[in-house]
C-alpha cells in the first residue's frame, strides 16, 4: 500500500524541464524495438536497467582512474640519471632525456613531481565538498558526462605540453589542478547512481565487485602509458583523455539515474532489503540505530499503521516539498549521522597510504631494483590487482558479520607489518616483489574501499534520514573529500622524504595506518558487543 502513496506522491511532483527526460540512447532503442519486433521482446526491462547501469558507472569512473594514473608512470621519464643511457643522436632536441623543468637535482626534482601530485590532489579534495552539493541539485548523468569530458579535456591538455615544448612549471601545475576539479564529478555521481537502483541486501559484495573499476582503471592507466612512455609520454596522457571522452558521450546516451525515469516502482527496492531494515526505515521518528529482534515478528496492521504515519510526514501539511524524501540535506546535517566523522578521517589516512602507493610505485620500484621505466610501470598493476581481492573480501566479510568497521581494523592492524616486510624483501628479485605487492594491495585497498563504496552508502541511507534519498551525494562526498585531503598530503610528503630515503616514505604509510586503526577502535568495540549480542 506504501508503494502506491509514493507513485502517487512521485506523480503529484512538478516535472522539471530537462532534468527528468529519457536518456536519447534508451528512447532510440525502445523505438527501434517497437518497430522492428514488437510482439518477439519478452524480457525483464529491471534487470536490463539495473545491468546497463553497472556496466554504464563501472567503466565511467574506471575512466576516472585511468586518466588519473599515467602522471605516476611518467615521472621516471621526466627525471632520470641521463649518464646510464646511450649517448644522444645528433639531431636529438635538448631535452632527449629528461624534460625541462623536472631536469634539475634530484631533491628538486621530486619537489616538483610531488607538486604535480599535490595540485591535483588538493584541488580535488577542495572541490569534492562542494561537488557533492551539487550532484544533490542537478541531472547525475548530465554532471557525470560533462565532468568526465571535461578530465579528458585537462588530460590532453598535459599531453600537449610536451608536444609544443612547454617547459612552464606553472602549465603542468593548472593542467593538474583543474583535471582535479573535473575528476570530482565522479565518485558521488556514480555511488548514488548504483545505490538508487540497489538496495542494502549484500551491498558489501555488490559494492566490493564494482569497486573493481578503481583498481581496473589503474592497471589500463599504467599499461596505456607504458606502453608511450619511452617513446613518446605526451600520448601517455592524450590517450587516457581521448577514452575518457568518449565514455562520457555514451554515459550521456543511456544512463539511466533512477528507477523512477522509466516507470520502475522505486518501492522494489525494498525487496532487497532485510525486513528489520525496513520497518527501521518506516519509524523515522526513532533515532536508535538498532532495531529490537521482536520488530521482524510486527503484525501487518501495524506496518500499515506505521505507513500512515509515515505517508502523514512525507506529504506534510499541504504537501509541504520540504518533507519531500528527496529534499537535498545540508553539511551539518550529513555529519550528524553516527558513524560519518569517524569513517571520514578514517579515510583520510587510508587514502594517504593509497594514494601514495598509486602516484609513487612505479618510480620506487625503479629506483629501488635495475627494472625500466616500463617494466616498473607493469610491476606495479600488481598492487591494483590486489586491490581488486581486497576490496571483494573487505565487502564478502562485512556482509556476513555486519561489522563493517571490525572489518577495516583486522585488515588495517594486518597491512602495516606487511608494509614493512615489503619495504625490506623488495631488493630480493621479481618473485618476491610480485607476491608482496599483491599482498599489501590486498590489505591496503580493502579497507579503502570497503568504506568508499559499502559504508558510504549505508550512512547516506541511514535511517534517521527518513528515506532522504539524495542526503547520499553530501555523505559520499564528506567521506571522499576527506579523505582526498589525506590523498593529497600523502604523496606530497612522499616527495620530500624520499630525498632522504625511501625507509622514511614507509614509516609515515605504516603511522598511518595505525591511525586509521585506532580512529576506527570505538566503532569495532560497539559492533562486537552487538554481534555476540545477537548471537546470544
């Protein structure tokens, strides 16, 4: 019955012009279908929706990361020991080598490199606050089309400078800032996109395979500027932005934002969740963040009761729009919820080691063994490989214990020894630095993106929110964007301390991570209490 006052409640809504119509791709196609075998189509138009949309935000934000990453492969050509190589030929230009401004001494060069990190990274972190405001207000495949055409503009932009010989510290430093402005587009847009057409049932492994794209964009970013980079580095990033542009035009023709823009009954949703979520839902007014085991057991009248009650507060008096469930949530309000602030300076120093690892791997690799630049490049993919094992375990585990926040901890307490054992077996050969990558990719991004992905969406649909839908864009980006600080801080500190020595690079990662495991302490002791609670 609740499900016919929402279509009800949806229909009653003014229709805004352009925010609301069917993407051009989908009405193509549903025409195209109509006329050539009307009477022969027998399928599940939901589950056809729901796989284009995974497919459609999987490949839009692993284009994200793809053209983020050549900059980390690029900084072994931009800065090298020119006296190891063969001589130069006579016509070579000046700056056959390495290239001007990051040709100078060692400790400026990885000043600059570090710079370069910095300017996308902060830029990204600043705008990711505010970008999250306007994802709340706008057209999601709009704002994720043009940010993506716009990364790929920034991007090409990068690549250029080499082809027209630009040697102005300050091009590359905008050309970074601004891509990071562009990037910002994503996360939000595409988390909320997949949490409108997914419920909380099994989020963790939904979210643990998707979250793939991260680590997947990495691999294609590395080996597509490997594959340039020796040759010619500018097409290490002309490339990735080419692609990237191009997705965005086919996110533009056929992603579809919610259920609700092609007659799908959001109230199916429901379906995928677990009923005590549910009825926790429907008692908006409560603030607890459990619900009694005797709640599963309520009777069907006082379901519909309760419904009344709720129906009473969605429409308000007069059907007030501001107690509409969509109604955009404000800053304050987003940190409110429990669990928000601990999880985003959790993240913050998640992201440092992360991000530390994406943007300086490759070149520590290559100073730390005899391997190239390409090799080294190739090496590190291992890392993001198993990201991709981390983050489906991180989301496995969670799922089956409810203890997303124990999770994060076993896993943080875990990788800071393995940092270590890596940072010494390393020098030892391939074999050795093969299988440790994995390793720490494993225990450094699962917990990264268990709480990027799972985490973000349960908080912005907790049920204190009263089914405010779009609160998930202002959570996700409270979350993203401080930890994009933490992202930002991270390789700039790389940059100086590995001047001194490459030890130092790792102690701070492993500090960190110990950070991160005692601001998460609290909230693992809570769910432990909780789980053997239940179990008793």
């Amino acid at each position: 019955m609740r499900c016919a006052w929402t279509q009800r409640l949806i229909r009653r809504r003014p229709r805004m012009s352009g925010v609301d119509e069917l993407p051009w791709g989908v009405r193509a196609i549903r025409h195209l279908a109509s006329r050539c075998c009307p009477n022969r189509l027998h399928f599940n138009r939901e589950v056809c929706y729901r796989s284009s949309v995974v497919l459609l935000t999987y490949v839009a934000y692993m284009s994200y990361h793809m053209s983020r990453k050549p900059i980390s492969v690029v900084k072994a050509v931009l800065h090298r020991n020119c006296s190891a190589l063969a001589p130069p030929a006579p016509d070579a230009p000046h700056n056959w080598c390495d290239w001007a401004p990051f040709d100078g001494s060692d400790s400026k060069s990885s000043q600059l490199l570090g710079e370069l990190d910095s300017a996308f990274l902060f830029s990204y972190a600043a705008a990711m606050f505010a970008s999250g405001f306007v994802a709340e207000r706008v057209n999601l495949r709009y704002f994720l089309s043009l940010g993506m055409l716009c990364s790929g503009i920034f991007s090409y932009m990068f690549g250029i400078g080499k082809t027209y010989q630009v040697h102005n510290i300050w091009f590359y430093i905008v050309a970074q800032a601004l891509a990071g402005v562009a990037q910002t587009t994503g996360w939000p847009g595409v988390v909320t996109v997949m949490t409108n057409w997914f419920g909380k049932g099994k989020r963790g492994l939904i979210f643990g395979l998707w979250n793939s794209h991260t680590s997947i964009g990495n691999i294609l970013g590395s080996v597509i500027a490997a594959h340039y980079v020796e040759t010619d580095w500018a097409l290490s990033f002309i490339v990735p932005g080419l692609i990237i542009g191009l997705l965005g035009f086919a996110l533009f023709l056929f992603l579809v934002v919610r259920p609700s823009d092609v007659g799908i009954n959001p109230c199916q949703e429901r379906a995928f969740r677990p009923l005590h979520n549910q009825v926790a839902n429907m008692e908006a007014g409560s603030s607890n963040s459990e619900v009694d085991d005797s709640d599963i057991t309520i009777g069907e009248h006082e379901v519909l009761r309760r419904g009344v009650n709720e129906r009473s507060r969605l429409l308000g008096d007069g059907g007030d729009d501001k107690q509409d469930q969509d109604q955009a949530i404000g800053f304050a309000g987003a940190l409110k919820i429990p669990g928000v602030i601990e999880f985003s300076l959790t993240l913050f120093f998640a992201k440092l080691v992360s991000y530390t690892f994406l943007y300086w791997l490759p070149l520590y690799v290559n100073a730390s063994t005899t391997m190239g630049a390409t090799l080294s490049a190739d090496l590190s993919t291992l890392f993001d490989v198993g990201g991709i094992v981390g983050a489906i375990v991180a989301g496995v585990v969670s799922d089956r214990t409810e203890m997303p926040a124990f999770t994060c901890v076993v896993m943080f307490l875990l990788s800071a020894p393995m940092m270590f054992i890596y940072q010494r077996l390393s020098v030892m050969g391939l074999g050795v630095n093969m299988l440790m990558l994995v390793l720490v990719g494993l225990l450094v991004n699962g917990p990264y993106a268990l709480i990027t992905t799972a985490v973000s969406a349960e908080l912005g649909t907790h049920h204190s929110l009263e089914g405010n839908s779009k609160a998930l864009a202002t959570v996700t980006a409270i979350i993203d964007g401080t930890g994009s600080i933490g992202a930002a801080v991270g390789p700039l500190l790389a940059g100086f301390a590995s001047t001194r020595g490459w030890h130092l690079v790792f102690d701070m990662l492993i500090l960190s991570d110990l950070v991160a495991l005692l601001l998460l302490l609290r909230l693992a002791k809570h769910e432990v209490a909780r789980f053997r609670h239940r179990r008793e």
